[in-house]
C-alpha cells in the first residue's frame, strides 16, 4: 500500500513538471513567434531536401520513404498549429484580463463621477445657504444709526 502512494507521488510530481515544462514553453513561443516561423520553415525544407536524397538513394523502398516523410510533415504541421494555438489562447485571455480590468475601471469612473456630482451639488447648496446667511441685514444698519 505504502508503494502505491508513492508512486502516484511521484505520477503526480511528474505531472506537475510537465505543466510547468509546457507552460514555459508557450511562453517561450509566445515571445519568439517570429524565430519559430523560421525555424519551422528550415524544418520543413530540410524534410523536403531529405525526402528528395533518401528517394534517389533507395529507389526500391519509395513507398515506405514516402509513408515516412507524411508521418514526418504531418508531426511538424501539428507541432507547429499547436504552437500558434498557444500563443492565440494566450492572446486570447490577455485581452479578457483587459477587458476584465477595463469594466472594472468604467464602473469605478461612473462610482466617481456620481459621488464628484454629490458633492458638488452639496457644496452648491451649501454655499447658497452661507450667501443668504452672510448678506448684511438694512435693518441692523438703519437702527445704529438711528440711535
């Protein structure tokens, strides 16, 4: 019993090496889409140069060479789509997390914009209030010099 827990430890483990592993890879890919388009297009030439030199070097095992060089193409085509998916999805969640961000933003100027409104119609308020109280009163005048 205690062999099985660590083997699934170290499954486990394993896994976990492997999603690190590939997310650092797509980052990696993320950031060199240009040096991977490269590199692939020099894949593939040199899948065509060998399939042309081992085609006129075994000339009686055509077939099999060509059946080989599909595998071949199809691997480094799904390789590659699987590099350029990556770098979308992550094109892709970097724009929710800006939409996301910018949502929360607008509805934080509009929380802003109402509570700027709130306060200027107080102080509005408060100032006419405090120009009423502060006119000077004729009858206090007219009475000093009355007496």
């Amino acid at each position: 019993m205690y062999n099985h827990g660590r083997l699934f430890y170290y499954i486990d483990k394993l896994g976990r090496n492997i999603d690190l592993f590939l997310e650092r890879l797509k980052m990696f890919c993320y950031k060199h889409s240009n040096f991977l388009t490269w590199l692939f297009l020099v894949v593939y030439t040199l899948e065509q140069i060998l399939l042309l030199i081992l085609t006129v070097i075994f000339e009686g095992h055509i077939k099999i060479i060509i059946s080989f060089f599909i595998a071949l193409t199809f691997l480094t085509f799904n390789t590659q789509k699987l590099f350029i998916e990556s770098k979308g999805k992550h094109l892709e969640r970097s724009v929710s997390e800006l939409e996301f961000h910018n949502n929360y933003l607008m509805s934080e100027v509009e929380s802003l914009t109402r509570t700027i409104d709130k306060i200027h119609s107080s102080y509005e308020k408060l100032s006419s209030k405090s120009l009423k109280e502060t006119k000077p009163n004729n009858n206090l005048g007219k009475e000093r010099g009355a007496k």
